[in-house]
C-alpha cells in the first residue's frame, strides 16, 4: 500500500470518526436516560472515593508517571488529563485540592492547567508536584502518601516497575487504588496489585463514564463502535486466511463458523 493510499484512508477514517461523534452527542442529547456503556472495572468505586475524602478531608492521589507531552505519548497524556479533569470536576465540593504529580517536566504545566479548570477554588498550583523518574519518584509518592493520606490513587499513565513500590505502599495503609500504565511491565504490575485496573483503550473510555457530560458518552458510544468494527473485520479477515489454507472447507460452513463466533463474541461483550 502506498503513501498515497494511506494518507487517503487516513483522511476518511478521520471524516467517518468526526461525523459519527457529532451524529451520535446530537442523538445523545436528545435522550433524557442513560445511554447503556461497557463498565469499566473500579470506575464505580472513583464517586465513592470523592465522598469518603470529602467527608473525612483526604485529598485524591492523581498520577502521571512518566507519561510527556510530544511524541507518541501525548494522545495518552490528553486522554489522562481529560479523565483527571472529570474526576476533579466531581470532587469540588471537597475543602482541599487532589494531588497531581509526574516526573516529566513537559507535564507539569499540563497539570497546572488541569487544575486551573477544574479547581475553581484557585491557589491549587502547589498541589502539582514533580519528582524524579523512576525509582526516585516512587519513592517520593509512597512519602508524600505517608504524609497527605489520600483518600484513594489513581494512576493513569507511564509506569514501570516502580509502581510496584507505589501500589505496595497504598496498599500497607488501607488506600485503594486504580492504575493503568502505558508500559507492559506497568500494566503487568498494575493488574497484579492494583484494586482495580483499566486495561489497553480502556483508558480512552475511562473519560466518559466518570463524566456526567452526554457528549462524553457519546465519544464512548463511538468508540465502542470502532472496536467492534476493527474486531469483526480482524474475525473476517482471519476467517478468510484459514478459508485458503484448508481448501476442502465449503465457503458456506466458513460463513457459519464466523457467525457463531461474532454471536458468541456479542453475547459475552453483553453479558460482560
């Protein structure tokens, strides 16, 4: 496939996704319910923590990690700073300010303004708070842990296998705790040790379910759309593959083996 080519699906994929989302945030308004979503694992459990550190003084633990704004990362640290806001935005009742912290310096001023929008009490640029990486800004989290006593941490973005250290210690004081990293090694430990954990594009969607925005929602909706278009389409092509490679199947039973399989796959998404 050549430049060209990519370049022009790249543009109608872009155009699809664009129309899709406004189509779906007008249709979404003009519902009073609930639009139905995919549950996230520990995204009901955030509204209880905002009210356990709003009752009891405890400030919300936002982290994230190493995760930079230019490059590749920056789609990453967007979605992070969106779902941060929405989980801010939801805690403003409470008398004192999340904690936001990072360990690169291109964030800091992301966090700032994370804050800045979120927190209209104001004078809340203290809380954002930079160490450095790896070893070192664990350390420094488990520390400013012992001291701030969070209500709960919530760590979306870039970690390694120092969240281990973050996640032992949240864990020794009673703190819960939901983590995501963009890493492997990360996410490996956040699964293992985390109270709860988001996992691949469930970043991505984590936005929309704490926000109480319909266009939100329907960014979700629409989401949820692609990744079922790209898992059918992944079905069909691997179908296809295994059609030529055992010639003697009958392109009627292909066609019924792949329908049992997206039923299936429907059925257990539902379920889920």
């Amino acid at each position: 496939m050549d430049e060209t080519t990519v370049q022009v699906y790249s543009v109608l994929f872009v155009a699809i996704t664009v129309v899709l989302v406004y189509t779906a945030r007008f249709f979404g308004r003009r519902r009073a319910r609930r639009r139905l979503q995919r549950q996230l694992a520990g995204i009901d459990q955030i509204p209880l923590w905002i009210t356990q550190g709003i009752e009891s003084s405890m400030p919300l633990h936002l982290s994230f990690g190493a995760t930079g704004v230019g490059g590749d990362q920056t789609p990453a640290a967007l979605a992070e700073a969106e779902f941060f806001h929405h989980v801010i935005g939801r805690a403003k009742a409470s008398d004192i300010s999340p904690i936001v912290t990072m360990s690169a310096p291109a964030t800091v001023p992301l966090g700032q303004d994370l804050l800045r929008r979120a927190w209209p009490q104001g004078n809340s640029f203290s809380r954002v708070q930079w160490y450095p990486p790896d070893l070192a800004y664990a350390g420094a989290v488990a520390a400013s842990a012992a001291a701030e006593e969070p209500a709960a941490h919530i760590m979306a973005g870039r970690f390694g296998a120092e969240l281990a250290l973050m996640l032992e210690s949240a864990d020794r004081r009673g703190q819960p705790s939901l983590a995501v990293s963009e890493r492997l090694d990360g996410q490996a430990v956040a699964y293992a040790m985390a109270d709860h954990v988001l996992i691949g594009e469930e970043l991505f969607a984590a936005p929309s379910a704490v926000s109480e925005d319909g266009g939100g929602r329907a960014d979700a909706v629409i989401l949820d759309v692609w990744r079922g278009l790209i898992i059918l389409g992944a079905t069909v092509l691997l179908m296809l593959e295994f059609s030529k490679q055992l010639p003697l199947l009958s392109w009627p039973l292909v066609a019924a083996v792949a329908a049992v399989l997206i039923v299936l796959g429907a059925f257990a998404y539902r379920r889920r």
